[in-house]
C-alpha cells in the first residue's frame, strides 16, 4: 500500500502544510444559531467509511487523535462538520485587497465565501449552512481551509474544479477558460432519492448547495426581497385587479417564514406598500429581522396580529408584522374568525420538511429540535398531520376568495408526500401539476422570465458604500422605464434601493434584468472599473432565473410541452457559461425544492475593467439568458416567442434561435378526438 508519507510528499497543499500544530477547537460565540442534529442512522460499516472519508483530509499523524471526535461529531450531529478547523470568532466578506491570491477572480471568490459565512448572512454559520435550511457552502472545515488555498494559488492558467465541497485540484486550463467549475449533488438517477442522499451527505460524498450558498452567489436576504416584492406586487395585479401603476396599498399578505430567504418577505410587503403577516416558530429569527429593521413589530397573538394588520390596510400604509407562532395557528384564527386574506402563502423549508425544516402544529421550535435530536419516530405522523391541516385550511380561506400561491418551496409537494392526492390536478399524481398554482407557473414565468426577467445582481468588491451608490446610479441610466412596466418596476427599485437600506453582508444589490438590459450594465460596470470610477465588481444572479433551473415545481412550472421533466436547459447553461469564460460555473441537484426535484447552475464573473471582460460579457451574458428564453419559446411560451424576435431585431449578429410552428387547436383536437373515438367503436 503507498505510504501516507509518499502521498503528503504528492501534494502540495493539504492540512499539513496549513497547520503545525493541530489548531485548538474554536469557542462558539453565544447566540449563534446551529443546525438541528441531522439524524444518524448509518450502518457500523457506513461508519467506518465515514470516518475514514473525513481523515482523508487529515494527516495520519492526527487520526489518533481526530478519529475520536469525528466519531463524536457524526453520532451527535449526523455530520462531520470538522469543527476544529473554523477559524476562530467571526468570518466576513473583507474587500478584495485583503485577501492572498495569485488573481483577483481566486481573491474575489474568497470574498464571496467568508460573505456566505458570515454571522450575519448565513443561517448556521457554524455548520457552513448559508440558508434553506441545508444550503452550504461546503460540507466540513478541512474543505473550507483547503478551498482558501487553492484559491490563493490559483493562477489565470488553471481551474479549480470542485465537486460537492470538495476540492478535487487545480488543473491546468487557459485564461479564457472560467477560474472555479462547482458542481454540487449530482447524483445518478436511480439513487437520486432520500434515503440515498441522506447517506451520501452523511458519508461525506454530498454536499447540498441549494442555489447559491454552494455556487458562492448568496448576497443575503435582498438576493430575493426584489423577487419577492415583484411576485406580491404582480400577484396583486394578476389576481386582485390591481391597476398595472400601482401597488398593494390596502391589501393583506399572510405567509411564513422568517430564515434566510424567506427572511426577504417583511421587507418586500412593506416596498409594495402592502401589509404582511409573517409567522414564524423561532424567536432568534424574528430577533434578526426586528435588529435589521425588515420587521416592524411582533406578536404571539393572532387576534392581536390580524387587527394591527387592519389598522394599517384602513390607512393604506406598508407594515410588515411577525407572529411568533405556528402559521397553522395562525390561518386557524383566519378561518374561523372569518378573517379576509388577500394573497397568501408559505416559506417555510419544505424541501426538507422532515429534516426540520416544516414545524409540526402543536409542539414549539425547541421541542422540535429535540424531537429531531432524539429520532424520527413519531416525528414524521405530526410532520404530515401539520401539512393535512395546513391544506385544508388553504382550501377553507381559498374558497372565500384568497389567492393562494406555492412559494417555490415544494410545499404542494410536501402536502401530495403527506397523503393528500386530492390536491393534484389529475387526483393522483402530480404529473399534470397541482390545484393551486406556484409562483413561478402562474406570476413570476409569464410575467418575467419568458421576457428573460431575472435576478441579475452584483457585489462591489472593494467593500466601498460609495463603490454600491455609483453602480446603482449607472443601472438606473441604463434602463428605460417607458418601455414596459417590468421596467418601471425595476427602475424604482433600482432608484430606491439605498433609501430601502437592503444591504446585509457585502457590498451588493439585486436588480431584475432581461439579457440586454444585463449585458448592458455589465458592459457600463466594467468600464467604471476600466477608468477606476470602482473598484472591481463581481457579477451573478440567483440560479433560480429564467435559464439557470429545471424544476417542474417552480422555475419551469409555467413549461407546458411536457419538458419541464428535463434537465437540458440547465445543463446547457452551465456549459456555455463555461465555454464563454465566465470566471466561476456551478451547477446543482436540488436546489430549492430538495434533492432530485430540480437541477440549476449559476456563474460569477469578476469585471477586472479589462478588454477580454467586455467580450466575456457580450458573448456570455445574454447566451445565459437567451438560452432559457429559447427553451421557453420552444415550449410555446407566448411572451418567450416575442422576445426571441425582438432580440434578433435588436442584435442579429451570430444567433439564431429556432421558433416552434404553432399548431391549430381546433385542427388537432378534432383529429385526436375523432382517432380516439374509433378506437373506441373498435374495441
Ligand atoms: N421563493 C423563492 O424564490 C425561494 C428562494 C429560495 C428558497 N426558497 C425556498 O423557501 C424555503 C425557505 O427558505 P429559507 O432560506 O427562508 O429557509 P429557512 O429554513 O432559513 O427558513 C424557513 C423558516 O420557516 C420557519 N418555520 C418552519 N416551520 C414553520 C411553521 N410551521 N410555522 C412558522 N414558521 C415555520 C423556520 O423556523 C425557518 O425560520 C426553502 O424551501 C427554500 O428552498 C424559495
């Protein structure tokens, strides 16, 4: 067998050569939240692999004495998280300058990192969890530290590739080539389930990364307050005839959720000028969101929630108001109370409702927890009790007129696993989709991603407040707002955005973009870099976006040709993201909904205000876009089919995107009836 000594000497960067001393275990800074023990249940052989996968990165001279702990953490926690190997107090995305690195794209994606691992930013920052419950970054400590490494050696001729945390090498590549290549779950389809991810993830092979906590893009919860104020403002418009120009003054949101992304939702009703209650089972989160100024006031009483809800609808004024609770209580008290409730919703983390993140009815958060810790039996029934009740008394509040929407979190799903086939449109399986519609299907894929809509965002690298204000102001003059009220609404909201005090974390911003409007920002930015108007800037988007994510519950819920099952669209994605030489390409299983539910990818690229970066931009950019409006084209997608040929208009050049032939209904119905019918008389 080789000698450990023989392959240490084999590598030139490992623990060894970061640590002397094995480093003492960090104190944990109190008031941090953790995850909740991921249930142990592997076999006494999974064990031993377990172990013997985490002291892979570990030299030999330590196992004696790591072994033991590992062990400890895995039987305790259901992970190895490698606790030891955190860097001590607080992590924080620095300006770029501050870090080591060979250049700027390995410096500015440590930047990216220590942001997702930020006290502030991220969920359980000591589980490298960055939101959704199971989002991270990576799986344990030793990777993180390796990570950082190789990004400070990596140099313009090489790539890092990562696979689920892991940081596979530096291989040799050209500077055109991206810098980081992430790929987070994939798993292969036959084991791609539960059971098989849940011992992956435990062994030590699978890293779940939701969208962006493993593509390194998270910027905090205003990553999504601009999407969620865009779904309520557009959901009001679409489903309670509110005028076009106009918002939701009046009107009352109730959902759930205060974490990390569902965290966004006080702040997004109150910039739509509409009243939300946000229920939510643990009190550390309403904390954050009061501290932050994103919640206005709190209540653990829903009579009490629902009148100051009617105070401020009665003065047409924005509030946002938590209510420490369940949210099944909470509809309970609407239901038989009769109380009216416009748009309603739910975040909570139902892609993994029985890993924690879907709180029972009848039990608080920390019986919850302790109900995880100490094992699943029981556990499930009160999960899928929760869920039956929480059905019906949408179905109750629905048929009195509320619009309810699912909140891209599997929830209909989760209510289908928990029983109910009633709530399928065909009565069985959710093949033809569900009674209540999702977000995407209904709102946010019509109205903004057939146009290319999508969650454009930037991070000033520099850490500069004045860096953030100049880059919102060159956004706001390259966007038109006469030409259609997405762009009004983007528009205000770029012209709002410092007033609406967004930032947590980096120095970053969201702003709705179609592919020309993004590629034409970049374009600007990177000439700001170029004159020295910034420093560099880091550009991305969420994965969830109109060409980035297959997922049949959300992204492409409004894909009607029987594709939303496949997964081309985004893979192709992430692949010509990565033949472009966008500077970081990741793509994921599961992102969002949970395992096997979705595959989606994102980028990153770094503006060094270089010529190369402008042509990065003007081939990439709109290709990252273009590409899911093609798909949604194909798909029929009315508005999809419009902006494909506006977009030859406009830019002609070297694309060509293939438009389906769109067949007579009456023609086809009829043949199809008439076959079917003979079909029958010959049976
Ligand atoms: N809509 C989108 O664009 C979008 C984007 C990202 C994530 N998501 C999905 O939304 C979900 C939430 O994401 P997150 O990052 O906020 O997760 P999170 O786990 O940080 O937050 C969910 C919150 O719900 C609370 N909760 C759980 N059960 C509850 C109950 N019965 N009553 C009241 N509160 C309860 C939890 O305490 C937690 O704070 C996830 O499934 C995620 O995948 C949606």
């Amino acid at each position: 067998m080789t000698a450990n000594t023989d392959i240490a000497k084999a590598m030139k960067i490992h623990l060894g050569t970061l640590f002397d001393e094995l480093p003492p275990m960090p104190e944990f800074v109190a008031g941090i939240r953790h995850a909740p023990t991921r249930h142990f249940n592997l076999s006494p052989k999974d064990t031993e692999l377990a172990l013997k996968n985490a002291l892979r990165y570990i030299p030999e001279k330590w196992h004696q004495r790591l072994a033991p702990e590992f062990l400890e953490e895995l039987t305790t926690r259901g992970r190895i998280y490698g606790y030891r190997f955190r860097p001590a107090g607080p992590i924080k995305g620095r300006p770029v300058d501050e870090y080591n690195g060979r250049c700027i794209e390995g410096k500015a994606f440590q930047v990216m990192i220590d942001n997702n691992l930020d006290f502030e930013v991220a969920l359980y920052p000591y589980e490298l969890v960055t939101y959704g419950e199971t989002g991270q970054v990576c799986q344990n400590w030793m990777q993180y530290r390796l990570i950082t490494r190789h990004l400070e050696v990596l140099t313009r001729e090489q790539t890092l590739v990562m696979a689920s945390g892991h940081p596979v090498g530096l291989f040799a590549s050209s500077p055109e080539a991206p810098r980081v290549i992430i790929t987070n779950a994939l798993m292969v389809g036959c084991f791609d389930d539960q059971e098989n991810w849940h011992r992956a993830m435990a062994l030590g092979v699978a890293n779940y990364g939701q969208m962006t906590a493993g593509g390194w893009m998270y910027i905090g919860p205003q990553g999504i307050v601009h999407g969620t104020c865009s779904t309520i403002l557009n959901a009001g418009r679409a489903k309670l005839g509110i005028p076009a120009d106009q918002d939701l003054a009046g009107r009352l949101f109730v959902t759930s959720g205060l974490g990390g992304m569902s965290g966004a939702q006080g702040k997004a009703v109150v910039i739509a000028n509409g009243v939300g209650i946000i229920a939510e089972v643990d009190y550390s989160r309403i904390k954050t969101r009061l501290d932050q100024g994103w919640i206005d006031q709190v209540t653990d009483n829903p009579a009490e929630a629902f009148a100051a809800a009617a105070d401020y609808q009665r003065k047409h004024r924005g509030r946002a108001i938590a209510f420490y609770g369940n949210v099944v209580d909470l509809l309970e008290h609407a239901v038989h109370h009769d109380v009216h409730i416009d748009l309603l919703s739910d975040q909570t983390s139902c892609h993994a409702v029985y890993e924690g993140g879907y709180c029972p009815q009848g039990i608080n958060f920390e019986q919850r927890t302790e109900l995880l810790r100490s094992g699943h039996a029981g556990f499930k029934e009160m999960v899928d009790a929760t869920l039956r009740r929480h059905y019906e008394l949408i179905k109750a509040l629905s048929d009195r007129g509320t619009y309810f929407f699912d909140y891209g979190n599997s929830f209909l799903k989760a209510v289908y696993d928990a029983g109910i086939k009633d709530i399928c449109k065909n009565g069985e399986n959710p093949l033809d989709g569900f009674i209540f519609q999702s977000y995407v299907e209904d709102i946010m894929g019509p109205i903004l991603f057939d146009y290319g809509y999508g969650p454009f965002r930037w991070v000033c690298l520099s850490g500069r407040d004045e860096d953030l204000a100049k880059t919102d102001r060159a956004a706001m003059q390259c966007i038109d707002p006469e030409r259609r009220f997405q762009d009004r609404d983007n528009y205000n909201w770029i012209r709002d955005a410092f007033k609406n005090r967004l930032v947590v974390g980096t120095k970053a911003r969201i702003l709705y973009q179609d592919a020309l409007g993004r590629m034409k920002i970049a374009l600007k930015f990177n000439e700001m870099v170029r004159t020295g108007e910034t420093g560099p800037v880091m550009l991305g988007r969420d994965h969830h976006d109109t060409g980035g994510t297959d997922s049949p519950f959300r992204e492409t819920a409004n894909i009607h040709d029987g594709s939303n099952i496949m997964a081309d669209m985004a893979t192709h994605c992430f692949a010509g993201n990565a033949a472009r030489g966008m500077s970081l390409v990741a793509l994921h299983n599961g992102g969002g909904v949970g395992i096997g539910k979705a595959v989606n990818g994102g980028f990153g690229l770094v503006l060094d205000g270089s010529e190369r970066v402008d042509n990065v931009i003007r081939r990439a950019i709109p290709w990252d876009v273009m590409g899911g409006v093609a798909r949604r084209a194909w798909a029929r997608n009315e508005a999809s089919i419009e902006t494909c040929i506006r977009y030859k208009e406009l830019r002609g050049g070297s694309d060509h995107i293939t438009l389906p032939y769109l067949a007579d209904e009456r023609l086809v119905g009829n043949l199809v009836e008439a076959a079917f019918a003979k079909r029958q008389t010959e049976k």
